[in-house]
C-alpha cells in the first residue's frame, strides 16, 4: 500500500462495524421499510393483486363451474385454495420487473456505494413484496367468502394454508430476482415470468382432478411440485391429507430459497 | 507522496470497446481533481471503479489506503457519490432520503435524524424536507443528491458532472458547495465537459479522451498549454470590423481569426489584454454588441492537445 490518509472522520470511526449478520438483517429491514413505503405512496401498483383474484375467481367458478364440478359453490370451495396459489405466485413475477427498472434508475448505484451486503437491498425488496401477496390473499378470501366459500377445517387452519402459500411466494420470489438481474429490459422480465408461470400454475389439478387428464399431462401435474401446494392448501382450507403436501412444499419453498437466492445475488454483483 | 484516492494503470474493456486503457488518477487530500473529457471518455467509469461499483480488469485503485476491490467495504465508509442523473428515490421525501442512508451507514436512528436535519438545512431543502423528492425541481434533486453522498462524512466525494443540465445560477450554488466541501477538507473528484469549471474549482485538471489520460496537470498550465483565454469581439458597425481587428492585433500580437461573419477572436495571454482592449475600443469610438473573454472550449482544448476535435470522435478513431 502506498498511499495512505488522515484517520476518517471521528462520526464514521464510531459507528463500528456490528456482527455481520446482525447488520444484514438490519440493512434488509430498512431496505424493506423503503419498499413499503413506496407501496403506500403509491398504491396503484397494488392494483394488479387486488383485481387478479376477482377476475379469476368470477371467470373460472361462473364460466366453467357449472360444466366441471356440476355446482357453481361445490367448484368454488374445489378452487378457491389453488387460485390462492396461482394468484400468489402471479404476483411473486413483479419484483423482478420493479427490480429490472429500479436498477436503471441510479438508487441502487447508491446502495452499491454504501457499506452495506450486497445482498440487503434484494432481500429488502423481496420482504417488502410481501405486503402484495398478503392483499392478493386477502381480497380473494373476502370475495370469495362474500360468494359463499367456507374454511371446511376452520380458520385456523385456513390461515396457516395462508402462512404456508406465503412462505412457497416468499421463496419463489428469487426466481423472479434472478430473471429481473439477468435481462435487460423490465417488459422481457415479464413476459419470461408468464412463460415459466403459466405451465407451473395451469399444469396442476388447479382446475379438474388429475385422473380426468390424459396420460402424459397427468405425468407433469404430478411432477410438478405446484400441484403438492394446491394440495397443501387444499388440505389445510378444506380438510384432507395434509402431511405429504406441505413437507413437499416446504422442502420445494427451501429449495428454491437455497438455490436461486444465491444465483440472484450473484447475478446483481455482476450486473454493471 | 500521500494521496485521498489513486488509480494506476486502470483498464476496463466492455467487449471490444476499451473504455479504460491504463489510466492513473490522483488527488492529495482537502484538493480538488478535475477529469476533464467529452462524453465517452472514460470519467464516468474511472469514476465508478474508485467507487467500488465496477471491478477494473487491469490496475489497482486504492482510496484512504484501502483498495477498491479487496477492501470495498472500506472503500464505501470513505465515500460518497453524487452521479450524472441524481440517484435519489422519487418516492420518498427528502427527509426519509437522508434517514434511509443514515440506517445503511449505521448511525444510530437519533443520530441519523439529526444529521438528515443537518444536511437538509445546509441544502436549503428544510422547507420541502416532508415532500416526496418526485416534486421537486431539478436543482432540489441535485442537491438532494449531494447530501445523501454526505450523510456518513465521507473524506473522498465523487461528483460525476454535477453540472450537467444545470442553469448558470444553479452551476454557480454547486459550485459553492463544492468548495463549501473542500473548505471542510473533503477531497473531490470533478468530472466535467467545462474547462471553464475545472478551472474553477479544480487544483489539477486530468485531461481525458479515449479511455486515456492525455494531461494532467494545475489549470494555470494546462491554459497555458492549450492558449490561455480567448477575446471574441463583434462591432455594431461591420465597417468597423477593420479597425476592431487592428486594436486586438495590437494588444494581442496575433492576427484575428474570422469564425462567423462580423465577429473576430484573438488568443490573449491574460486578462489584462482584454482590459487594454476594452480601453482603445472605446477610444475609438466602436460600439460593440458583442465583446467577451472566453477559456478555451472543450473543442479547442482537445484540438490542442490531440490535434482532434471533441467531436471528431468517430471519424478520428481509436
């Protein structure tokens, strides 16, 4: 080292550096502060999740209830819990879009200058999307109980069919990171997000019982690990096996978390 | 020698295009370095190497004695940035700006409160502090801008062409904080397209163009080398233009250049030239409508020292 300077100023030599995951869990939470903080100001962006759920449910239970389950209420209760899922998931594709332009917008060349992980502004912005995926639930079981939906197992377990499908969004989200840090343009991050988000929330018994399938497609649904959510949720709102579906999806939401939040970060570092 | 930051031999290649090819950089700490240069040059990325956010593929880059790529966290505690476009969030007011760096550069929430409070005021943004920064004015966000790269008393501060875009009266209040900054011994890095603001503010000027350093050195030598300053001169009468460039030969000892039709420049060495001028016109009764003294313009400085304009870019090659 050649060069050397005068000691920092007195203000930054007393801020001494905390344990390291103490601070990332503090940077993330400011960061997710600021999230939501936008949100509130302004709420249009929320408009997406408010209305989805209402378009589904009015589509799928009136359109085609009738046809498929022979009541329009049976069908409800049969859906309901897996257009939760899909609605959900639907809204896990928008951070990688917000993200994508944010990135152009010079904020994060800011939080890059700051001594701060690399990772606490992502993680920021992925708690703080939580709040969409909490009124996208909302709003679909309120429109939902105003049709006539009941939780056959209780509320209790009816919210922690809520909690579970939280934590599956939470941990997809990364999915939609990722693609937000790898393309260029935020209209691209979208459109890549429905096509992986269509076969994964379609290709399931979401709709109609498996065994109504023909063969091949059956074979997808049951591969598909979105299938092992609709089911857990399913199980949990309306009674039925439970334990198989929600270990899947929860070693289906670790897994996820573990390998493509990782991809994410990195994917953002490299990002110039 | 002890320098707040110092670039050596940076290189950084996007592709084909070399936008870094070897660049040195230096300032002493409590001075001012002007990177002077057209768009395209290369400023904008030395500058985002020294500020930890690009990586150079070649060369080293050390602020405070602490290098950029091994020690960035020590880096960032030392530095603040203030880019082209303000980087601030639209959504947020200016007070929850500030607060938000504040948490991210750990001080305490009271401390964090009392400094947002501190910098607003310095910036003469208290009254717009509870707005969101999305209504405020150009020159607001600037200055916005500048104190969120202020809030952890940074001893190296980037200002990547904090002008550009700006009136002339809101030039003149970054200016002042500029020197505001250094006066409090804070190290700056300018890059700027204005000789005329380098020369303001800058105690060494590094010249610029192609992703290399073509000069270096205080402004009173680089005007030196590239012609001191200019007097451009245009007389009411055009039947005067004679007489005009008589007077300016005499107090210049060069022949006037014809540019545009009725206006004459001459190269002077200093300003008292221009006063003597100033003196015979009017003894000779010429009315002017147009009579300036001028640095040299990015142009000329670059057709000096590369025998290339700053926009004969594409043509000249690289």
């Amino acid at each position: 080292m050649t060069a050397t300077l005068t000691p920092p100023a007195p203000a930054v030599a007393a801020t001494a550096p905390a344990r390291r995951p103490f601070r990332l869990i503090r940077h993330s939470l400011a960061l997710a502060a600021r999230s939501l903080t936008k949100t509130r100001r302004t709420p249009e962006q929320l408009l997406d999740v408010t209305l989805q759920p209402v378009i589904f449910v009015v589509i799928f239970v009136y359109l085609l209830g009738g046809a498929v389950a022979g009541s329009q209420h049976a069908y409800l209760q049969f859906l309901l819990p897996a257009i939760m899922v899909q609605t959900a998931m639907f809204a896990s594709t928008a951070i990688g879009v917000n993200l994508n332009s944010d990135i152009k917008k010079g904020v994060f060349d800011r939080f890059r200058s700051l001594p701060i992980a690399r990772s606490a502004p992502l993680i920021g912005a992925v708690l703080g999307d939580v709040i969409r995926f909490v009124v996208a639930m909302v709003v679909l079981i309120g429109f939902g109980t105003a049709l006539g939906f009941r939780f056959g197992n209780g509320p209790l377990l009816g919210l922690a069919a809520c909690l579970l499908v939280l934590v599956f969004s939470f941990c997809l989200s990364w999915t939609s990171v990722l693609i937000g840090m790898l393309v260029r343009e935020p209209g691209a991050v979208q459109g890549i997000s429905f096509l992986i988000m269509f076969p994964l929330t379609f290709g399931t018994n979401m709709m109609v019982p498996t065994d109504t399938l023909p063969g091949w497609l059956q074979a997808w649904v049951k591969l598909n690990p979105v299938t092992d959510v609709m089911e857990a949720a399913r199980g949990l709102m309306l009674g039925g096996p439970i334990a198989g579906p929600i270990t899947s999806t929860l070693l289906w939401s670790l897994g996820l978390l573990a390998v493509f939040a990782p991809l994410a970060v990195r994917a953002y570092r490299r990002r110039t | 020698m002890t320098y707040a930051f110092q670039a050596e031999g940076l290189v950084k290649r996007y592709g084909k295009t070399i936008a870094l090819d070897g660049v040195d950089l230096a300032a002493r700490p409590g001075t001012v370095l002007g990177v002077l240069g057209p768009n395209g040059a290369g400023k904008t990325t030395a500058v985002r190497v020294l500020a930890t956010l690009l990586r150079p593929d070649a060369g080293r880059a050390v602020v405070g004695g602490y290098d950029v790529v091994r020690d960035a966290d020590q880096v960032r505690r030392r530095i603040g940035l203030t880019g082209q476009y303000a980087s601030v969030d639209d959504d947020l007011t200016g007070t929850e700006n500030l607060l938000l760096i504040g948490r991210l550069m750990d001080l305490r929430t009271a401390d964090a409160r009392v400094r947002a409070a501190e910098l607003l005021a310095r910036f003469d943004l208290t009254e717009a502090a509870g707005r969101p920064a999305r209504t405020y004015s150009g020159g607001m966000r600037r200055r916005l801008d500048l104190a969120a790269s202020l809030v952890g008393r940074p001893d190296v501060i980037y200002l990547d062409e904090p002008t550009t875009g700006l009136d002339p009266a809101k030039r003149d209040d970054v200016w002042n904080m500029v020197r505001a900054l250094v006066a409090d011994g804070t190290t700056v890095l300018l890059t700027t397209q204005y000789l005329e603001e380098a020369d303001a503010l800058a105690d060494e000027i590094t010249v610029m163009d192609h992703g290399r350093v073509i000069a270096h050195d205080t402004p009173a030598d680089l005007k030196r080398i590239v012609g001191g300053q200019t007097i451009a001169a245009r007389p009411a009468d055009p039947a005067r233009l004679g007489d005009t460039g008589q007077i300016l030969a005499a107090v210049s000892g060069h022949q006037p250049e014809s540019p545009s039709r009725g206006v004459l420049t001459v190269p002077v060495p200093d300003d008292t030239a221009f006063t003597e001028a100033v003196r015979r016109l009017a003894a000779a009764g010429i009315t002017m409508t147009e009579l300036s003294l001028r640095l040299p313009s990015l142009d000329e400085v670059f057709l000096t020292l590369t025998g290339h304009g700053a926009d004969d870019r594409q043509e000249a090659g690289v």
